[in-house]
C-alpha cells in the first residue's frame, strides 16, 4: 500500500499536469505561441493529428500533422496561429494516470473547441490522448495525439460536414 506521502505527490502531479493542459490550451487560444509554447514539451515530443491537415489547407498533407521535436512544434503553431481569430479550448472529462515511477504519465482529454478559422465560425470536437514526463521535476508533454471527432462550419452542423476544408 502506497504511504500517504506517496498518495499525496500522485495528486499534486496530477494536478501540475491538469495545469500544464490549461496552459497549453490558454496560450493556444491568446496566439501567444512564445514565449511558453515549446516549454510545456519535451524536447523530442511528438504532436499528431491525422485529420487536422484536411481543414488547415497548407499546414499538412493527406496523412495529417506529424510533428517531432519542440522546434516543429513551435514553428506549426506560430504558422497556423494566424488563421485562428478566436479559439476557445474547453479541455474536460479528464483521466490522468500518473506510473508508479513517478516521472511518467498518460491523459486523457475531451475538447470542445468554437473558433473562428479563415473567418468562418467552426466548431471542433475531438480527444487527446497525451502522455508526459517529469523534466527535472517539472511535468511535460511528451505525446499528444488529437483522435477527431469533427471540425465543421457553424452552418453547416457537423451531421452535414464533418471535416471541412477552410
């Protein structure tokens, strides 16, 4: 049986990575993709999207966004912050699952997304599945992968378009 030490640095990692997540998700939504952005990941992170691509023309090929290191990382979000006027990440229904290591950690998230993309409202739903690592006793992304649910016009509803092309 973990000691009530042990019981209570599990919550506090979960809670350093419940924040790390909302510091992702409020820089992500003001464009202020620096400074911050690339610390919140390891430096060899992965971050992949396989049908993001389709509705960000230009920021991917058929096989989606795959992206390696904090440089990638960086330069994606700072490139395709651009078409963003407005994003609002509601990051909920949260699982975070910290290994009895103590430096390894897997998440699980739903998003709920309306923004506003090349002008156009849109709304996206979809699911992170993260992982992290503890960097010299701080917590990082070290994967995050986006499964989509859809990525629709407003008008359209996501029943009519569920991957647009913006």
């Amino acid at each position: 049986m973990a000691t009530v030490e042990q019981r209570l640095q599990r919550l506090e990692d979960i809670e350093e990575i419940r924040t790390l997540k909302q510091k992702y998700a409020k820089l992500c939504d003001t464009g202020l993709v620096e400074p911050g952005l690339s610390e919140l990941f390891t430096k060899d992170a992965h971050w992949d999207a396989d049908e993001l691509g389709f509705q960000l023309k230009g920021k991917a090929d058929a096989q989606g966004v795959h992206l390696k290191g904090t440089k990638e990382i960086h330069a994606f979000f700072d490139d395709v912050s651009s078409s963003f006027s407005f994003a609002l990440h509601y990051t909920l229904g949260h699982i975070i699952d910290v290994d009895d290591n103590g430096v390894d950690a897997k998440g699980t998230w739903y998003i709920w997304m309306p923004a506003t993309v090349s002008d156009s409202a849109t709304f996206f739903a979809a699911t992170y599945e993260d992982t992290y690592k503890k960097v010299s006793g701080t917590w990082k992304c070290d994967s995050v992968r986006i499964h989509l649910g859809f990525f629709t016009r407003y008008e359209n509803g996501w029943a009519k378009e569920r991957v647009a092309e913006l």
